[in-house]
C-alpha cells in the first residue's frame, strides 16, 4: 500500500540538479527602459510589468548579450522539475465507520460519505457538515479558483456544472476572440502545447488524472444527486494545464499560469505540485508579488510528500517567500500527521486532510488519492467558501483567517506555523469579525 499512498505532483527527486529549457529565456528591463530589439528570430512574450520570456532555438547566445545590457535588471533561464512518472489514483475503500456518523442532510450526494474529511473537527475533519448545517449558503458570491495541475475533465459529471467558461471566447474557431492573447481558450490554457507564436493553446484536457481529482475536492457539484460533493458550495473552477504527467514544469509555466488566472478573475490558486531546486531565481516570488498587488490572489501551495522538514530543505514553490501564498501538510483521518507528509514550523503555516481522499477522476468515475496534493484543494475549497461569505476578505487577511481558524493539535505546534488543522465552521465565524 505504501507505494499507492504517494499520488500527488508533490514527489521526491532522486537529483537536485536542475535542467533549463533551451528556447526560453526570462529578461527584466529596468524601470523607464525598454526591451532591447533582438530581431525577427526572437518572439517576445510579455508576462507582466517589465518582465518578458524570449522564445528563439538557443537563447545561449541572447544571454550572454544581455546580461551586461543597460536597459536589462537581471535575466534567468527556464528551469524545469526533474521528471518524475506519476502514480495512478488507486479505488475507494468501503466506506469507514467514521463515515456512518457523518450525518450530512444537506447532501444529496450519493457518494459524499466517502468524503471523510467533511466531518467535524472533532473526528479529524475539516467541519464541512457543521458550517453548512449552521450559516448555509444563501448570499453568496461566486468565487473562481484555479487548479494549475494536469488539466481537468471538463466533461464530468461533477464538474462541468461549476466550470470557469471565459464567455468572450466562440470554441473552436480559431479566433482570438476577446483578444487576450490566447485562442479558442474557453475553460483555461494549456502552456504544455504552444502554436507557432509561442502562445500557450487552449485545450486543457486532462490526460492524467491529478487535476481532475483536485478539481473536485474543491468544488465538485452540490446537490446534483451525483457522486460527491466539494467544499465550495459557490465556486467556479478554471482548469490551467501547466503540470506533465510526467511532473516537470516549468517556471515560466508557472508564472504565465498564475498571470492568467489572475487577470481572468480567480481569487484563490492551487498549487498541487514542487520542486526540490531552485536556482534563486526571481520569476515565481515576482509574479506571487504581482498578482497579489494587482489582482488580490491568494496562492495555496502543498508542503511536499518527502517527510522532510523544509525548512532544512526547502521545497518549491512552497518555500518562495509571500504574503499572499499559504502551504499545506498533510493529515490522516486518525487525526495525526500523514506519514508523507513534510512539515516546518516556519516554512508550513496549516494542515489539512490528505490521505485516502476521495474525489472525481476522468471519465465519470470516483476514486482516492493521497498527498499534500489532496491537503492543498481541500484548504482551496475550505477558503473559496469563506471568501464567498466574506468577498471583501484581502488575499491576506484570508490566509489569517485561515490559520488563526485552526483546530489546534499538539503534536503539531512544532511543525507548522499555526499549529493545528484548518477548520471551516470556525473560520466562517472568525471572518465574520473581520472589518
């Protein structure tokens, strides 16, 4: 079983060495400059701000061009994860007796009592039940969150209610139609395939099934009288394939990810996916910077599965440092630490339910999973429901609500910021008094 337990993004490297992409490079001009001309070989994409990624068949020589240039602040290579081949999602138990005395009226679910983290806290739960059961759902607001990960299955029957659609946008013409740089991209890009232009397209297909799975803990549909249901009663999903199957993304992936999500309107980002390198590099930590200066994101992040302490050995991205990103461990439904899970008192701030998490999968089925890649959606979903009581909430005024919120364990005060385990009952009735 132990080889079953570990399916998430979140995986150990064997090599800390890391490997660049040839054909792209990352340039930052200084304030009041501009972008030196490099020729019709080049094609120049501008992330945000004064920061661009140069796309040409060997940017070697345009490094070395650059690098003393007076207009450029600093220029960084495009650095990928190992790979990594992932583990396949492994069939739900019977349900646990827990389950039994979940007592969930709400739920028309059929499949919602395999969900063991919606029970209450004192069952090792997140308070799903009991916060429903108490403040509802009436009056509030749709909040849109994006799963960068493997892509999502934006024909499940559990999703395809709650999906993020981007409604300036005709599917399948080929057309740029609302004229945001991307085509025909109507639920999300995908970063991993680009046209010739180098812009990410828009097919955004699951062909894993990590993305589809924390989709679903996040937010799969309530109340449909299908399968589960997801933490957020009021959420859109928006499905960025940016994460291979075989896990070795990229920095500027990731950066252009998180760019477009922001400026297409999501709130909260979950990054269920890391890296044991960095190369000091400045891309990620400016662009969590930009888009919570800019767009009001909150980054949720999963603390890796290595059971190693990160702050001894720092894991990426969780281990950027920012206001606006919060990172996650992992626990079982016996209450403790999952066994995987890597913990830091300065580096991880909470911990949510991640092992044996049940949830959707491609091609309408249902099965388990285990990580802190499960922990992170579950935090997702947890703080998607109190942004949509609380919109007003900043990205960080809800990460403290979120950790000032938790369950405390014991055990725990030595291996995170907060102590304990996220808790969505007491964080509702904790932003209620935020003014």
């Amino acid at each position: 079983m132990k080889f079953l337990l570990l399916s998430t993004l979140v995986l150990s490297l064997s090599s800390l060495q890391a490997a660049v992409t040839p054909t792209e490079l990352v340039v930052k001009v200084r304030a009041g400059k501009t972008l030196p001309d490099f020729g019709s070989q080049s094609k120049v994409q501008n992330l945000f701000g004064n920061v661009y990624v140069i796309r040409n068949n060997d940017v070697s020589v345009l490094e070395k061009q650059l690098k003393n240039h007076p207009n450029v602040e600093y220029t960084e290579r495009n650095y990928r994860a190992e790979k990594s081949p992932l583990p396949t999602p492994v069939p739900a138990p019977r349900p646990p007796e827990e389950n039994k005395s979940m007592n969930a009226p709400q739920f028309n679910d059929p499949q919602v009592g395999k969900v063991w983290s919606f029970a209450d806290a004192s069952q090792n739960g997140v308070s799903v039940n009991a916060a429903y059961k108490i403040h509802g759902t009436s009056a509030t607001e749709t909040i849109t969150v994006a799963v960068v990960d493997t892509g999502i299955d934006t024909n499940h029957e559990d999703l395809k209610d709650v999906l993020w659609k981007n409604e300036g946008e005709i599917p399948g013409n080929g057309i740029d139609d609302d004229g945001n740089g991307y085509i025909d991209d109507v639920y999300g890009i995908n970063t991993l395939v680009r046209d010739s232009q180098g812009r990410a397209t828009g097919n955004n297909k699951d062909t894993h099934s990590h993305g589809t799975h924390v989709s679903g803990t996040i937010g799969a549909k309530q109340n449909n009288g299908i399968g589960i249901a997801g933490i957020a009663s009021n959420v859109k999903i928006m499905g960025i394939r940016t994460v291979p199957n075989n896990s070795d993304e990229t920095d500027v992936d990731v950066a252009e990810s998180f760019i477009y999500a922001a400026k297409n309107g999501a709130k909260i980002i979950n990054c269920s996916f890391g890296k044991r390198s960095n190369e000091g590099g400045n891309l990620i930590p400016e662009t969590l910077k930009y888009i919570q200066d800019n767009y009001g994101v909150l980054v949720i992040a999963a603390a890796g599965n290595d059971s190693s302490d990160i702050d001894r050995t720092p894991t990426y991205p969780a281990s950027h440092k920012s206001d606006n990103l919060l990172i996650v461990a992992s626990t079982s439904n016996s209450g403790g630490m999952s066994y995987f899970s890597n913990y830091g008192k300065v580096g991880v701030d909470v911990a949510a339910p991640g092992s044996s998490i049940y949830s959707t999968t491609p091609g309408n089925r249902y099965e388990s999973m285990s990580g802190t890649s499960m922990a992170s959606p579950t935090t997702a979903g947890v703080a998607a429901e109190v942004l949509s009581h609380y919109p007003n909430l900043t990205p960080v005024q809800l990460k403290q609500v979120l950790m000032d919120s938790v369950t405390k364990v014991e055990r725990f005060k030595d291996k995170m910021v907060a102590g304990g385990r996220i808790d969505l009952l007491k964080a509702l009735e904790l932003a209620r008094t935020i003014k």
